[in-house]
C-alpha cells in the first residue's frame, strides 16, 4: 500500500530504500538511516548525487547549491 509503513533499515528494508542506503553520495555517508528526515538527491539520469541527514534543512543553501548545481 501506498501509505503502509515500510521498513527502511535492516533486513527487511525496501528495495528503494536498499539502494539509497548503500550508495556513497555524500555528504552524509552511506548505510543505515537515523532518522526518518533524510534527504536523498536523485538526478535526471536516476543517479543518486547527494544524502542529507536529518538535521539539514530541506532549504539550506547545501540543499539547494546540490539542486542548482543539477539543474545546470
């Protein structure tokens, strides 16, 4: 469902969630997800180019300088 609770850690984690973790973006390192706040930046070609953790802004100049930079 939709709106079902998922597991993002450990062994029962989702697929998306499997991926997003084990990629070395930076700048948070990769593997398991303190806090449900994370942020993921995903590009156009469905790379991932960033992680964030939780206590970043979602409009903090690192946030979006990533997004600009992206978008470019």
């Amino acid at each position: 469902s939709m709106f079902g609770k998922i597991d993002v850690n450990g062994v029962g984690r989702e697929a998306l969630y499997a991926w997003l973790t084990e990629a070395e973006a930076g700048p948070d390192a990769s593997g398991e997800i303190a806090w449900n706040f994370a942020k993921f930046l995903v590009g156009q070609d469905g790379q991932i180019l960033a992680r964030f953790g939780p206590a970043i802004e979602p409009c903090s100049k690192d946030v979006t300088t990533r997004i600009e930079q992206a978008l470019a």
